[in-house]
C-alpha cells in the first residue's frame, strides 16, 4: 500500500482553522486526505474576550477552555491529528525553537499541500507573521543541510485562507473549493467556538457568498455548478500542469 494523502494547514489561533479553512478539512478527509492542524496558540489573550469577561477567569482557564473547543471542532471536521504548539499569542513567539518543532512536523507529515494565513494583516499581526512563519519552515523543512537525514520536503503549495475583514487584507482568491457536501460539519465544527458566538453567522454568510462565486466561475452567465457553499484561497506558488483546463 502506498503513504497515505497528506495535508498541513498552520492557524495561529486555536479558531482560525475553524472558520477559514474547516470546509477543505472536512472535504479532504471524506477523500481520505489526513489533514494535520496545527494551532500555535490558543489565542487565549487576543482572541477569547467573551471568557475574560466571566468572573473569575485565569490565564489557564482560558487556555482549557480554548482546547476543548478547538478538540470539538476539530472533532466535527474529522481531522486526522491537531497539535497544540502553546507559543502564546498577542504575540505569538516565532523564535528559532518554534520554527524547528514546526520543521519536524512538516518533515514527518510530509503534506501535499499546506494552509496558512493571508500575507497582509495591519489588525492582527500574529496572522500575518505566522504566514512569514510558515514560509520560513517549508524553506528550511526543504533544505538538504537543515538535519540530514530526516526526509526533506518536496514543494507542496501553500494555500492562504480566506481572512477577517478580507478586503483590507490584501488577499484575492484564485481558488474556489466546492464544500457544499461538507457544510453541515463546517456548520457544526462552528457551533463549538462557544467564546466566539458573534462570528457564527458571519462565517455562513462568507461561504454563501463563496458559493456564488463558485457557480459564477465554474459556469458564466448561464449559471456554474451548482455549489451551496464555498471557501476561497490564494496560491502562493505557480501550478504545475500538463494541459491548460
Ligand atoms: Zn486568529
């Protein structure tokens, strides 16, 4: 038998894969892709406001709570292996040691394709440096000198996930993946970001609006494929291809 399908996807905070790429998770693994999340933080300071605002609430407290719900959603999409890197976050420290734990995880997934964040993010730095991260580690997960003798990685794309407030990110899709199949899970996985309620229907509007976009290209005028809901990303690197389609 041969390695199974690998995928990668980098989210700085426990959340973000949820809402941005939690449809390409749940779609991959239905085709039998394992896809690894890794989380480097628990966007426990910047991204947990309606905790911080009970009685009480520690540092830890948050953390925990932060965990359950990415595990849950996580859970709901079936995603094969999420990792928890704790580097803190607001900001999230990228240092050398954190930049070699996240080689070793790309050198033994060995994805073929990666995920992370878009390139440009004034309201949220840590988005923005962790998408400079991710472009750091698959540099060195590629070089031959960088730990010889652990399997160096090929050139799996890297996939930029839609961002918050997306027209001031300077993010444009080129890529419109059909989760339509899939939205219940993504709906689902969601529902279990209890701290962060007030994205809820925000997210469901953007993978509608995406879904329109997906029958606008995939059909003209005339009307596309029929798609329900959406994710959109932008590819880093060119296409390898054999025939213009
Ligand atoms: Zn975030």
């Amino acid at each position: 038998m041969s390695d199974p399908q690998t995928a990668l996807v980098i989210s700085a905070h426990s959340a973000d894969f949820v809402w941005r790429c939690g449809g390409a998770i749940a779609l991959h693994q239905s085709k039998g892709v394992e896809v690894t999340v890794v989380c480097l933080s628990y966007g426990e300071r910047g991204e947990s406001a309606k905790l911080w605002k009970q009685k009480g609430m520690t540092l830890d407290k948050v953390k925990t709570e932060r965990r359950k719900e990415a595990e849950a959603a996580a859970s709901a999409l079936d995603v094969h292996d999420i990792q928890f890197f704790d580097v803190g976050d607001y900001p999230l420290d990228l240092g050398r040691e954190t930049q070699d734990r996240m080689v070793d995880v790309i050198r033994a997934v060995q994805p073929k394709w990666m995920m992370s964040h878009s390139k440009w993010d004034p309201y949220n730095t840590d988005h923005m440096y962790t998408t400079d991260f991710a472009l750091t580690c698959r540099m060195m997960a590629q070089a031959w000198g960088h730990n010889p003798g652990q399997k160096v990685l090929g050139a799996p794309q890297l996939y930029l996930f839609e961002p918050h407030q997306t027209e001031q990110m300077e993010w444009k899709p080129n890529v419109f993946l059909d989760i339509s199949e899939v939205w219940d899970k993504k709906r689902a996985a969601i529902e279990c970001m209890q701290g962060q309620e007030h994205l809820w229907d925000y997210y469901t509007n953007v993978a509608e609006n995406r879904g329109n976009h997906f029958r606008r290209n995939s059909g003209g005028m005339a009307g596309g494929r029929k798609a329900t809901h959406a994710e959109g990303f932008q590819m880093v690197f060119p296409q390898t291809v054999d025939e213009l389609v």
